[in-house]
C-alpha cells in the first residue's frame, strides 16, 4: 500500500511537471511580440480597391451630420459633402456627364484637338479643366471678369484658356455663355484650328440634372436608408434640384423639396408665385451684373431647361440675403470647423429654416457644395474672419439681415413659423 502510494504520487508529479511545461510553452507561443502581430495581421481583402484615373473618384461623397444645426433645430441637418470631390466641387458629376454623353454621340474624341467650351462663373469651368486633361481634351473658360481671383487663377494653373467679359444680361451677344457658344462654333467652323468645338452649355444640356438623377439622387437615398423628409438646394443651372428631385420623389412621395435662393434671383418668385421676376429685373432691360449678391454659383433671372426640368416637383422657397449667408458661413466654421463657399451656406440658412417650419424630428440633407477656398477674395473678403471663441448663435445667423422684417425666432427644437 505504502508502495503503491509512492508510485502515484511520482506519477503525479511528472503528470503536473509535464502539464507546466505544456502551459509554458503554449503562453510562450501566445505572448504578443512584434513578429507575432506581424504573422497574425488580418489577411488581405479578395478584390482590390484601386480607381482607374480620377474619374472613379467622382461621387460616392460623405453624408455629414451638421451637429450645430441640427441640436438647435431639433431635426437632423445633413450636408452632403460635395467639397470633397476630386475638382472640389459638385460640378464634377456634370461635367463628367457632359464628356460621356459627348463621347457616346461622337462629339468629342481624345487626344484629337477637341477641346471644350464654357460658360462659367468658376466651379463648373475648374471641373471642366481637370476632366479634359484627364481625358485627352483641353478647355475654354468664358467668365465674367467680377468673380473671385482665386477661380481664375486655378483654371490657368489647370491649363485652361480663361477669357473674361464684362458682366452683361443673356441677351448680350457678349454676356459669357453666348461668347463660349461663339467661341465652339468658331473653333468646329475653323479649317486652320485642330480638332472641333464642343459647348457643354450646363444650363440648357439635360446631361446635367441626368448626372444628379443617376448620380446624388441615389447616394443620398441609400445613406439615409430611405429615410428622409426634405431636401434643400440651391440653383444656378438647376441640375441638382431638379436631378435629385426626380429621383426622390417617385420613391418619398410626401418628402419636400425646398429651393434656396439668393438675394437678386428670380427663382425664388418662380417657384412661390408661377412668374420669373419682377418686370424692373427683367434681363435686357438692365445693364449690371445676373444677380445682385456676392453670393456665386447659385441664382439666376431665367428660366432654364435644367431647372425647368425638376421645377414641378419643388415644394417651397426661402430667399436667403448675403448678411445672412455670411453669418451662417461663419458660423459654420466657429462651431464646425466647416469651411464652406458662399452657395453652400445660403442652403444651410433655407435647411435651417425648414427644419424650423416643419418642426423637431424631421431628417433634411443639404448640399455643401464647394469649399471657402473658392471665395477667398469675393465672398470670404467681406464676411470677415472668425473669431477665437465660441460666441455665435444660430439666432445671431438668422437676425442678421438688415432689411428683413423683426420676426420671432424659436430655436432649441421648436417651430416658430420662421418664413421666407
């Protein structure tokens, strides 16, 4: 017995002595250790992720929430981050859409001379620029000579030919986009000059609102999950709000469109009264710049077949004044570090007060269109700089211009009745 029990306990012990070796060496093999990480890195994706050229770069933009706007508001302010595309601006889709559809119908070939012709007071020519050097073809830039520098001088440094014209109604035969569609017919016209001319003509080509319906439309949808109540833009050309209104409304029948809109333009009236202006704002009988803002790219005193296009499908108006956009512009930086252009900031007012019409709880996304770097000299110049606290209130944004009527203003989630 007294044997037997030496043997189990010997046995016992080499059992145990074996078992803390085992566990030695599997926590040995198991301590983190530089290689070890390095061995056990997750494996590589089966597909790559890899974009041919910066076209595959356009679209697929960011939906940002607007943390300031939407706690004072009670509704969720989205902006789709358009600043963010390749060109820096949402033009990018269009004028990618212009070049494919011009390609399709044989009216642009690479590498041939081609080259293509604008009128633009900045973004859509900077798009332009980037997509016909990446694509083979060169580019004419038609714009008023008041526009900020800052435009102008990146289409050269782009290698776009840039001529300026003096600010003139559509009727002008040298207003800027009849001189680019001059421009293209002398260019095809000329047996001395390589290669043809292709005006884009972003007000009246449909490829526009189509490059939005196919396009932003889409995006904007699948990021919300379907769920949303409003969608704000302003309009130049009209193709954004009329491309994603036409996308959206079939699928969100009660969703609301809503129009933002400059001081000066007539959009506005437009849509709220059937009528484009007032008869002492009728281009032609005038001799000053489109629109009278500082406010650029959006706002407009004609009818266009882009805006036309989406226009019976928009629900509302807000007309948004310049000390108003400023003040929203700098707001948007003191509370966000947004740095946005003067059209971007004139949809965050109209989100802003549609959000305050419709009450708490409603989901409204916005366009940001371009970044402030684009209006630096103009724009930016007389919004002045922001400054080092944290003073702003969306009240102080919404109460800032001078000429609108004293109205009350519920912010914090509450709806005031806030009108245009």
């Amino acid at each position: 017995m007294e044997k037997y029990s030496q043997t189990t306990i010997l046995l016992g012990g080499i059992a145990i002595g074996a078992g803390a070796v085992l566990a030695v060496g599997w926590l040995s093999s198991n301590r983190p250790s530089e290689a070890s990480s390095e061995r056990k890195s997750p494996p590589a994706k089966d597909t790559e992720d890899i974009r041919n050229g910066l076209e595959e770069c356009i679209g697929n933009t960011p939906l940002i929430r607007i943390k300031c706007l939407s706690e004072a508001t009670g509704c969720e302010i989205l902006g789709k981050a358009e600043f963010l595309e390749p060109g820096g601006s949402v033009k990018d889709r269009v004028a990618m859409k212009f070049m494919e559809t011009a390609e399709a119908a044989g009216l642009l070939t690479p590498h041939s001379g081609d080259k293509v012709y604008e009128g633009t007071v900045g973004s859509t020519g900077v798009s332009l620029a980037i997509l016909c050097r990446a694509r083979g073809y060169l580019a004419h830039i038609c714009m008023p000579n008041d526009q900020s520098t800052e435009k102008s001088d990146l289409l050269t440094k782009l290698g776009a030919e840039v001529e300026h014209v003096p600010p003139a109604p559509i009727v002008d035969r040298a207003q800027f986009v009849n001189k680019a569609r001059a421009r293209s017919e002398e260019h095809t016209n000329s047996p001395s000059i390589p290669g043809r001319g292709f005006f884009a003509d972003q007000f009246e080509n449909e490829a526009n609102w189509k490059a939005h319906y196919e396009g932003t439309g889409p995006e904007i949808f699948d990021q919300c999950g379907g769920n949303l109540d409003c969608f704000v833009a302003g309009a130049g050309t009209g193709g954004t709000i009329s491309g994603v209104a036409r996308y959206l409304k079939p699928r969100l029948p009660k969703i609301k469109i809503v129009l933002a809109d400059p001081q000066g333009s007539g959009l506005y009236n437009r849509v709220r009264y059937g009528v484009m202006f007032d008869i002492r704002e009728r281009e032609g009988t005038r001799r000053r710049q489109q629109v009278d803002t500082i406010v650029e790219g959006i706002g407009i005193n004609r009818v266009t077949a882009n805006f036309e296009a989406g226009r019976p499908l928009i629900d509302d108006a807000f007309r948004v004044g310049d000390e108003e956009a400023m003040a929203m512009a700098r707001f948007l930086v003191e509370r966000e570090g947004l740095f946005v252009g003067s059209s971007s900031a004139v949809n965050c007012v109209a989100a802003v007060r549609t959000a305050l019409q419709m009450g708490p709880g409603h989901r409204i996304v916005t366009i940001l269109c371009d970044s402030g770097t684009r209006h630096l000299s103009k724009f930016w110049a007389k919004a002045g700089n922001v400054g080092g606290g944290w003073k702003m209130t969306l009240e102080d944004v919404l109460t800032a211009e001078k000429t609108r009527p004293s109205l009350p203003v519920s912010l914090s989630g509450a709806p005031s009745g806030w009108g245009p």
